[in-house]
C-alpha cells in the first residue's frame, strides 16, 4: 500500500516536473546576439555583451514580456571574431541550430552587412544597433533594422560640425584630412567627406586609408604632418586609435580639432591608454552620459555602472545595444508571439515615446521602409579631463568647446 | 682485448632488412676491414654501430659497455668517431669550426688546442685553408678534413666509410698514406673500403658481407689469398 | 625633403624592431626548420612578461629585457621540449607538416588563454622614455624608437658572436647544417633545438622590452607583427641572421617612405610587390645559401 502510494506521488512528481518543465521553456524567447568576442575587437564586444545582458536582466527582472504570459529574454552570444565570413556562418548557426526569433548585432559593418543577408534568407529579423555602412539598409532588406545613422550621414554631421564651430569661433577651417582604417566603415564616412567637403568650401588635403593590421602608424602620421590640414577627421578602431593619438604627440602634429568618428575613440580604453593626450580630441558619437534631454541618461548610467563590475559608464556603442534591447522588447510585446515573422512586422510599425529605449537622443525611436531608423542624428563631445563631455549641437551640449586645439608645445 | 664487439645484430629500414645476425669484432690498436658489393650491408654496420641506424636485435659493445640503448651523440661522447660515407661536412662553416666541432663534447681549451695543432700538422693543406668553407675545398681535401674533424674527438675507434669513394687516383694513394700513418699512431680503425685488395691487404682482420650477413672472416691476408674472394671481389 | 628624410628614419627605427622580431623566426626555422606560426603569441607572451615585470618591480623597461629574457629562455625551451620535441622524434618524416598544424594551435591556445587571463583590455605602460622626442634638425626621434633600434643592433651582433665563437653556438650551426653529422660530432640535436628555441623566445623578450614604451600589449597583438615577420625572413634569406635584420629594415624602410607617396593602405601590397620582385631575381632571398 505504502509503495503504491509513493509510486502514485513520484509519478506525479514527475508529470509536474515535466508539466513545469516545457512551461518554463516556452516562457524564454531566445534571441541570438552576433558580436567579435575574441581577437583585437573582443574588448569592443565584451563592453556590447554587457549593455545587451544589462537591459535582458532589467526587462526579466521587471517580469519578461507580458504579452507573452512573462516570457524571459534569453540571449545567445555568437562570435563573429570580427570576420565577414564566420558572421554569417554564425548566424545561420543562431538560427537554424539555436532557433532564435531574432538577431541583434553585429558591430562591425563588413560583419553585419553579410550577416543580415542569412537572416532576410530566413527571414528572421535582424536589429542592428551600431553598424553605420550605408548599404546595411539600402538591399530592400525586409528583416533588417537599424538604429544607428547611416555613415554618409555622420560625414555631413562631421562637415557642419566643423563648419559651425569656424562661424561661432571665428576660426575657420579651410582645409580637412581624412584618415581611417581601410574597412567598410572607414570607406563608407571617407568616400561621403570626399564628396561634401568640397561642396561647403573646406579642400580635402589628405586622403588615407591605412590597412587593418597596420604595426607603425608613424607613416601615416608623418604624411598628415606634411599636408598639414586645419582639421583631421580620423576613424578608427581601438589599437589603430591608440597608436594613431601617441603618435600624433610624438610628432607634434597641430591641428585646430582632431575629429574622431566614435568607435576606438569612444571605447573606454582609448582614454584609458592614451591618458592626457586625448584631452581636446572631439569625437562623432551616437550618445554620452552627459546628455540633458531625457533623465532616463543619467539614471541608466548610473544603474548600469553599478551592476558591471569594473563600474564602467555607457558609451555609444553600448546604450544603443542596451537601446536596441529595449526596442526589441517593445516589438515582442506588441507581436505578443515568438514567431519571426510576426516579431519583424512589430519592428516595422514601432514608434516608442517612452521607456528605457530614450536614453537614445531621439523621439519617437521608429523605422522607415528601408529598415533605418528615423530621425537618428548625432552628436560631437569633446574630452575634458578625461571625461568625453558634449559640445555639440548647442541644444543638447553639457559644455562648451574649446576650438582650436592648444598647440602641443603649449600644453603640459 | 676488443674495442668493439658486435654479436648477432640484425637492423631493419622500415620493412627491408639490411643486416641478418651480424657479429664481428674490432680489436685496439688494429685495423679491421669490412668488405663487399655495393648494396651489401657494410655502411649499414657503421650507421648501426652508431646509432643512426638502431639495431632491432643484437648486442653492441664498446669496452663491454652497451651501446644499442645510447643516441647517437652519446656513442660519438663515448670515442667512436665516424668519418661518413659522402664526408659530410657542414660546408657554410670554415675548415677550423669544422675542426672545432670534432672537438665539441671535449671543449677544455688547452687540450683542445693542442689537438688543434697536431691534427694541422698531420694536415698542412688544412692549415692553408683554415679560414676557407668547407664546402670550397677540393674532394681530396674534404675527405682529408674529414679524417681531421673525426680525429679531433681523440677517438677510442675511427670507422671510416669509403675514404676514397670519388677521388683521384692520386688523391686515393694520398688518403691511403694518411691512413697508415694513422694506424701507425696506434689509433683502433674499423675501415669499409671498396678497393677490396687494398683493404684485406691492410687488415688485421677482414669481414666479408654478402647480402647482409657475414660470409667469411679471417685475417686480412689470408682471406685476399683465398680461391672464391679472388674470383669473386678481384675477378682474378 | 624634410618628411622624406624623417619617413626614412623612421622606416628604418621601425625597421629595426621587424627585423629583431624576424631574426628570432628565422633562427628558429633555420636550425630546428620548424614553421612556427606560434611567433607572434610568443612575442605577446614576451611583451606580457616585460609588462608585469614593469607594472611589479617598476624598472627600467631596458633592464626589464633581461630579467624577461631568463624567464622566456626558459619558456621557449619547454615550449620546444613539450609541444614540438615530441611530434619531432615519434614524427621523423612527416613532422614538418605536423608541426605547422600543432603551432598554429597553439596560437590560439596561447592568444585565447592571454584572453582569459588577462582580458582583452589594451595596456600600455608609461616609461621614462615614453613620448620623448630628440628634435635634431627640425626631425623629431622619438627616444625608445632609437634606443631600441640601436639595442637591436647590439643584440644582433652579440647573437652572431655567439653563434660564430662559442662551442656550443657552432654546434647550433653546424645542427642547422646536417643535423646527423653533427650527432656524429656529439651533440645532441634536441637540445640545440631546445636551446635555440630559448635563445629566440630571448631575442623576442628583447624586441618586446623595446617596444612596450611606445607600444600597447593585448593578447591579440602579435598578429600585428607575424605576418610581417615571414615575409621578411623569406626576403633576408631563410635562416639568414643578417638577412633577416636586413630584411626587416627594406620593409620597414619601405613601409614608410612608401606611405608618403601612396596610399598607406596600398603600401601593403607594395611590400609583397618588392618581395616577389627580390624572389625572381635571388629565390633564396637576399644572403640565403644556394641550395644545391
């Protein structure tokens, strides 16, 4: 009798057990997250992986999407090692193996432009928070969104940067440099400065792209010395962006600005490793922690430099990943299903007002027919001891800048 | 007492066995030859002996010590120098760090060097070409620095493989002249020769190999007077 | 004229650091003819170890070559006696594909456990030296670049006098040579491979002494370098010292000067263009040996 009774019991254990179990598994909705976890970018894609894993946390702990009866975000890394090539074979893995009902990443231009291409395959949607070559969104893609600017458009941003800082200070720029890594994204900003600064009267006097990889940046700076242009436009990622700034100082390289395009001179490590030598340095950047427009800045910051465990601020790259989690949330929440297809037509029609996703400094956050977001724009900081503060555009700036750069002989 | 005694030795390339059940022995201060045709298995002996070519079964002993366990530079640190077939010098080196390197596991300067100068006094053509590559001398001189290089090691034993292989007829009476006067110094010789007559005339004892086993030993002189060695190695 | 000059000097600075680096290489492959694709990780390892002996005994970054050099000696030793000596003796014909495959991944072992390690933060250590600049007529030298080049120089020729005039640097040439002759002389092959591969992993210690003042150390970094490396050790001359240095300073030279009059992004392609060019007219590179 006994042993029947605890067969009975067990046997019900189970079944709950079981019952519970495939219950707990419809309440994940698994989203794949394409981003360089090792080799030279994987400092980059680690910062990423926090801002991403920072906003899955806030929205679980905040009881997962309600429309799907609290269904947890579980996101799944994938490495692209900052290669075209394994982007894509990753992707199709996420897919296909892991079965994910949508991508975000993937950083790199080269990645995320081959990437999104396996995704429209499968047509599974594919939100790409930082990559900014134009054509991301120019393929009549339906599965690919993007939140960040497009590229030809930071130049413009860069061009009328340079142009109002000459109005308001009197000191005007007559001729630019551009130099970037030899990539996608460097192209992409390069090719539209080559196209526009002649148009608004500033004469392109250096033209250099130098290949990933490059051990001396010497040379390149050398040549910057001799065409010596009031303003240098530079695109860059970490260990290029590092070289690229020691090397400058060695050589005593004066400019009136050194116009950063985000990317290594956004990563922390930049200012980390480079210490004084940024000080004066603007840089393009999609976000800082010291925007006035919404509150949420402030607050999400500091949340999030509380939770990581080196206490590390935002930077752009990273509130658009935390942003675009955000905004991926809100497309599951109004498709209320896991099904790809239904998330993709969510993205396509949000338009989010509120939330965790304005710490992006745009309203509303929604997509055009291309996939590109509109109405994203952005913005020109300037480091002041140490700290990347905005001066630009006017309206939304924590600080005055200071243009032109003091001499190198006259600084300490 | 022998300087070397090899009992039973059979060694394999890969699947292709070269020596079948080996046995000989090499005794101080003499000189022992080891004849046959080409293809007979005589280097192969040298090459096991030291190491280069291990022996699968068999023993080797130099002054009842064994050896088939040893590497090959342990046997050559032990005195058993091996003036190779083909010489095999190092050619982008000078005659003297040639020189030097026969003297590599017995370093100690002083006697280094007097071994430096007697092996050049034995050799003056090398004390001409002392700053020159090795790979710039003449075959004769090659051979000659060799023989100089091997004896540098002041060896218990020098095996030398074919010393004449590819010479002048000049410059072959000239290596067999420096040989006696080796010998007369007393120093124990093991010598693979193809001018057969030369050989068993000089032999204290001689070995004759035929397809990878011994097939007839004695003293070099009685063997070369032998019916089927003269018709067989001499065509007489 | 002026930047000219001043590519110039720089390429040939630079150049000298390349060449440091590659002569390691090419020693490694000239006597033990193994491929190592684990140079560039070595050379992390090496720019890792200068830089914790920095960061924990604050020293000279020039003295901390040689307390670096005693612990990498050791290191490229037991790398060899571990990881390559093995394949080499159970391997005796096939090795030398086998060893490739085996250096490759241990590459990535090494870059990938640096990553753990060590993170993938970039770091950089601020020497004595660091952003110091010699102006000698309106050129701007920068310090560490010069003192390391010229160390290089000194570190050359002391690895060839030591090759040329000792007892057992003979007997790593003469195992380059013909290894099996030279087992005849008594010397033991594994460890002249073993003590080679220490002395390069050394001459790595160096080259990374020299660098981390006005360099960032990252696990990722000796990509920077390896590819470089074996372009030049082909150019000087396989197993050339001198042709190695050499080579390193045609690339570096090249690299810089080049820049100045095309795209940097194209001088790549202008290195491999002057490389293939010295190939046709001296296949065994510039003071290689004729094979015969």
């Amino acid at each position: 009798m006994r042993g029947k009774v605890a067969c009975i019991v067990s046997v019900c254990c189970m079944v709950l057990l079981l019952g519970f179990g495939t219950a707990f598994a419809q309440q994940e909705i698994k989203i794949g997250v394409l981003i360089p976890l090792s080799g030279s970018m994987a400092v980059i894609g680690e910062n990423l992986q926090m801002a991403h894993d920072f906003a899955a946390k806030e929205i679980n702990d905040a009881g997962g999407v309600k429309s799907l009866k609290g269904a947890k975000i579980k996101l799944i890394y994938a490495d692209t090692r900052g290669d075209p090539k394994v982007g894509m074979s990753e992707a199709e893995r996420l897919i296909v193996r892991e079965g994910v009902s949508a991508i975000m990443g993937a950083f790199q231009s080269s990645v995320s432009y081959t990437s999104t291409e396996v995704a429209e395959k499968y047509q599974v949607p594919y939100l790409v928070p930082n990559s900014l070559m134009d054509q991301i969104t120019e393929r009549g893609f339906k599965y690919t969104f993007r939140v960040e600017r497009k590229g030809s458009y930071w130049a413009k941003d860069q061009i009328d940067f340079i142009l109002d800082m000459g109005k308001k200070t009197g000191v005007q720029a007559k001729t630019i440099g551009v130099v970037y890594e030899n990539t996608d994204m460097g192209q992409s900003i390069a090719k539209a400065i080559r196209k526009l600064a002649p148009e608004h009267g500033l004469k392109v006097v250096l033209d250099e792209g130098y290949p990933p990889k490059t051990a001396d940046m010497t040379p390149v700076v050398l040549k910057m010395k001799r065409a010596n242009p009031d303003v240098v436009i530079l695109n860059s990622y970490i260990s290029d962006a590092i070289l690229l700034m020691r090397t400058i100082a060695d050589q005593r390289v004066n400019t009136m600005a050194l116009l950063g395009s985000s990317s290594g001179y956004s990563d922390p490590s930049f200012v980390k490793e480079v210490g004084k030598l940024a000080e004066y340095f603007f840089d393009l950047t999609e976000w800082t922690t010291d925007l006035k427009h919404s509150p949420l800045v402030a607050q999400k910051n500091a949340a999030f430099k509380k939770w990581t465990k080196d206490h590390r601020d935002f930077n752009g790259g990273a509130a658009f990943c935390y942003a675009s989690t955000y905004i991926l949330y809100d497309a599951l929440e109004k498709a209320a299903s896991t099904d790809p297809k239904r998330i993709r037509d969510a993205l396509a029609t949000v338009k989010i007002t509120k939330g965790p996703a304005m710490i992006i400094p745009w309203t509303p956050i929604e997509f055009d027919a291309e996939g590109q977001a509109r109405g994203a724009r952005m913005l020109v900081i300037q480091y002041r001891d140490g700290q990347r503060k905005s001066v630009w555009p006017a309206n939304i700036a924590s600080t005055a800048p200071v243009w032109p750069m003091p001499k190198w002989e006259e600084r300490k | 007492m022998a300087v070397l005694e090899i009992e039973g030795v059979s060694t394999f390339y890969g699947e292709f066995q070269a020596l079948y059940d080996v046995s000989l022995k090499v005794e101080e201060h003499a000189l022992t030859g080891i004849v046959g045709a080409n293809g007979a298995g005589k280097s192969t002996i040298l090459r096991t002996i030291c190491g280069l070519a291990p022996a699968r079964s068999g023993s080797i002993l130099h002054n009842g010590v064994p050896l088939e366990r040893l590497s090959t530079f342990e046997i050559a640190r032990r005195g058993i120098a091996l003036v190779p077939e083909g010489r095999r010098l190092f050619p982008a080196m000078t005659v003297l760090d040639n020189l030097l390197l026969g003297a590599f596991s017995k370093p100690e300067r002083e006697s280094r060097e007097k071994r430096l100068g007697e092996v050049l006094k034995f050799f003056p053509i090398l004390k001409k070409r002392k700053a020159q590559l090795a790979g710039t001398l003449s075959g004769g001189e090659q051979q000659m620095l060799a023989i100089g290089r091997a004896l540098m090691g002041k060896p218990d034993i020098v095996m030398l493989d074919e010393p004449s292989l590819g010479l002048s007829p000049k410059m072959v009476s000239h290596i067999y002249r420096i040989l006696d006067e080796i010998r007369e110094l007393g120093i124990t010789i093991l010598l693979v020769e193809q001018n057969v007559e030369w050989c068993l005339k000089k032999a204290d004892r001689a070995y004759i190999l035929e397809n990878g086993s011994v097939v007839l030993e004695g003293p070099g002189k009685e063997l070369l007077s032998e019916e089927g060695v003269r018709k067989a190695y001499l065509g007489l | 004229m002026t930047g000219i000059i001043e590519a110039a000097v720089n390429g040939i600075l630079m150049g000298g650091l390349y060449g440091l680096i590659a002569v390691s290489l090419s020693l490694i492959f000239g006597v033990a003819k193994i491929v190592n694709f684990a140079h560039g990780a070595l050379l992390m390892v090496a720019l890792f170890t200068v830089y914790w002996i920095l960061e924990l005994l604050k020293v000279d970054p020039y003295l901390s070559a040689l307390l670096a050099g005693c612990f990498l000696f050791f290191f490229g030793y037991y790398f060899q006696r571990l990881f390559i000596e093995p394949i080499l003796k159970r391997e005796k014909d096939t090795a030398a594909l086998t060893v490739i495959l085996l250096t490759s991944g241990l590459m990535l072992i090494i870059e990938n456990s640096a990553l753990l390690l060590f993170g993938a933060d970039y770091r950089t250590v601020r020497t004595a030296y660091t952003g110091k600049v010699w102006e000698v007529a309106g050129l701007y030298i920068m310090q560490p670049r010069l003192i390391g080049f010229v160390l290089s120089v000194v570190l050359i020729r002391l690895l060839e006098f030591y090759l040329r005039r000792t007892n057992f640097g003979r007997a790593i040439r003469a195992t380059s040579q013909d290894r099996e002759a030279a087992r005849l002389m008594g010397i033991d092959d594994y460890r002249v491979y073993k003590v080679t591969f220490g002395i390069g992993t050394v001459i790595l210690g160096f080259a990374a002494a020299f660098l981390t003042p006005f360099y960032f150390i990252h696990p990722a970094v000796g990509d920077l370098f390896v590819g470089k490396s074996f372009v030049i050790v082909v150019l000087g001359g396989l197993g050339s010292i001198t042709g190695a240095f050499l080579g390193g300073l045609i690339v570096g030279l090249i690299e810089s000067v080049g820049a100045q009059f095309i795209n940097s992004a194209m001088v790549e392609s202008l290195i491999f263009i002057v490389f293939i060019a010295c190939l046709v007219i001296r296949p065994m590179g510039l003071l290689g040996k004729e094979r015969e």
